[in-house]
C-alpha cells in the first residue's frame, strides 16, 4: 500500500513491537517531500509573517476550541 502511493522503504526493525501476545517487525518508510510538482511552491514564511496573516487569530481560536472539549 505504501509504495502505491508513492512511499519508499527504509528500514525495517525486526521482532520490536509486542502485541497480542506476538512479536512484530516495524517497518519505516519514507516520502519525499522535494518533488518536481506543475506548480510553483510559495517559499516557507517565518512565524512573524504567519502571525501577520488574518488566519492566525481564527486558527488560534478554533485550536482552543478543540482543546476545551
């Protein structure tokens, strides 16, 4: 399933996770993040810009809505 959606893998750490009364492989995989994609990607803004944009204070709300309940 991970390799159909695009996912590598990198490791696997054998007989780590217990459960159900049986030893597990763990696997690791990876995704790359750096892709040539059609469209331009925006550059990263730093948290002062972020803080500037009318978003900010609707996404602090709602994320204190969320922690309340």
């Amino acid at each position: 399933m991970h390799e159909a959606v695009g996912f590598s893998p990198v490791s696997v750490f054998q007989r780590v996770g217990y459960k159900f009364g049986q030893w597990h492989d763990v696997g690791w995989w990876q995704l790359s993040l750096h892709q040539e994609l059609p469209l331009p990607i925006n550059s990263p803004l730093s948290l002062l810009e972020v803080q500037k944009l009318s978003l900010w204070n609707e996404a602090l709300r709602s994320g204190l809505l969320v922690l309340r309940v």
